[in-house]
C-alpha cells in the first residue's frame, strides 16, 4: 500500500475550474449562459430558431464549447462581443461571498490555479463576487489559451500558423459558406472525423489542457489535483495524467479519482490535503526533492 511509505505532500498543485466548480448549479449561472448563447445564435449569427436546440448539442459535444464549434462550422464573430453577449448580463448577485470556501482554499498551502473555458472578465467578476479572487496564484482561461485575439477571415492565417492546420477540412458545404454539421450527423454512417477543425483552444481537449499545464509550469500532472464539474474534462484531464475531483456528484465516475457533493466537502473527502501540509513543515527540505521521511513514525 502506499500509505505505508509517507514521501511529504501527495500534490504539488490543485487546478480548479471555476463555473459550476467554485459555486453550485443552483446559482442558475449556468442556465442562463445556455440561454444567453441561443440568443446570440439567433440575434447575432441570424441561425433559425428551430436548429438551435440540435445544433447547441452537436457542436458542444464535437468541439468542448458551442463558440468553439460555432467556429469550425464557419461563423465569423468577435470573442469579445460574443463572451460579453454571453456572459454579461448573468445573475452575478447570485454569486454570494463564500467564506466558508475562502477559508478551505487558505489552510492549504499548496499551489492553486484557476483553468476555465471562460474569458477572462467574466472569471474576475464571478471570483469578486465570491470573495475567492486572492485565493489563488493565476488564472488560466480564454485568453491565455487563444492568445491571437483577432477572429476574422483574414486573420485565419495567424491563427493557422500558430495552432497548426486549423483550416484544413473547414471546406464549406453549400453556398452559405457554412458547414451543415446536422445534415452531416444526420447521414447513416456519419462519425466525427469528417468535422471541420476549429481555431479555438478549450477543454475537454487534451492539448488544451497541457497547454494550461505548461503555462502554470505544472511538470507534474500526476501530483496536480484537477477539479471539475464536467465529466468529460475529468476525463481528459485523467488521460493526461493529472489526479481528479469529479465535483457536485458523490458518486465517482470512470477517470475521477474522488467526487465531491459540493467543494465544501473538501476537508471531509480528502483529508490527506492538510496531513501533508503537516509533512511538508516538519520535514521539507526545500531543495524540491521528494523528501522520505516519515514525521508521524
Ligand atoms: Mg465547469
């Protein structure tokens, strides 16, 4: 058993995602971000009403995000305008001070990162609101992971050259220069391999999440605890490695390594977390090695 050799503290790092992560579903957040993004699908892209509901389901299941599979199929549009669309006019006064989470997050003293799908204002907003925005040590969201900002046409080519091939088999079908992603799904034989790519870097894909990895300078997936209200990025994160929190479940799935009700429940589900803090300040060396030691011997 591993418990028989104590080596200091289990995790180097923990990586949480933020929506629906940090606060519960019941915030209604989420709902209203589904039905902000309709919105714009049909206000902004001019896409009918009756598609919306199997084109929203298609493309975040093939793309992670639905912006991101809006891209591949071959709309056009400006990740500012679309994130402020989307994300701005949310029930932010649902999202209440949460002390009781501020407190868990600063007894571990234990790097902490923030990795969302979200941009960057809507992240800052959601931890003001909830008291949580010096609880950890850098956030990585939209932006960080899709750093050529621009998202025209013409600009393709700077995206191209920095994800490499992105606009291979983004030929169009039909004469509106968009990709008909249900027509496709709805032919007998039809699979994912035939998709257009999409410029836009998110989770649950697995170079998205060790890009993030690389940015926090993370070299150590499998000593890195990876929050997640999503099952597919706990899966994704599992395949790369990292160790999981599968969280608003108690049940743990395929790829989770814990599930937590509500991250309130931190202290209670892995209380191994504080035990190594108790190693570390006996017994770290600072020289970054694993130390071997057993302070509880
Ligand atoms: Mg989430």
């Amino acid at each position: 058993m591993e418990y028989s050799q104590v080596q200091g503290p289990k995790y180097d790092c923990l990586l949480f995602d933020l929506d629906d992560t940090l606060y519960p579903l019941s915030t209604g957040l989420a709902t209203s971000v589904l039905k902000n993004i309709q919105d714009y699908m049909v206000e902004k892209l001019g896409i009918e009403e009756s598609k919306i509901p199997d084109l929203c389901n298609l493309l975040y299941k093939n793309y992670g995000t639905t912006m991101a599979g809006l891209r591949a199929i071959g709309y056009d549009f400006d990740y500012d305008e679309y994130h402020s669309f989307v994300h701005g006019r949310l029930p932010y006064e649902n999202l209440k001070p949460d002390p009781v989470l501020r407190s868990l997050l600063a007894s571990l003293p234990i790097r902490k990162v923030i990795f969302t799908n979200a941009d960057k204002v809507h992240a800052i907003k959601a931890l003001n609101r909830l008291g949580l925005e010096d609880c950890f040590e850098g956030i990585i969201c939209f932006e960080t992971l899709n750093p050529i900002h621009k998202s025209t046409a013409s600009d393709d080519e700077d995206d191209a050259e920095f994800l490499g091939s992105t606009r291979s088999s983004s030929a169009p079908n039909g004469s509106s220069g968009i990709f008909d992603i249900i027509g496709h799904f709805a032919q007998p034989d039809a699979d994912a391999s035939g998709l257009p790519k999409t410029p836009i870097v998110c989770k649950p894909s697995e170079s998205a999440i060790e890009m993030a990895l690389g940015i926090a300078n993370i070299n150590t997936p499998h000593r890195t605890l990876f929050f997640e209200d999503s099952v597919r990025n706990i899966q994704s994160g599992k395949r790369v490695g990292l160790d999981t929190v599968l969280v608003g479940k108690s049940q743990r799935v395929k790829g989770a390594d814990y599930a937590l009700e509500s991250i309130h429940n931190l202290r209670e589900a892995i209380p191994e977390l504080w035990e190594a803090d108790k190693i570390t300040n006996v017994s770290y060396s600072g020289s970054g090695v694993t130390v071997e030691t057993s302070v509880t011997a």
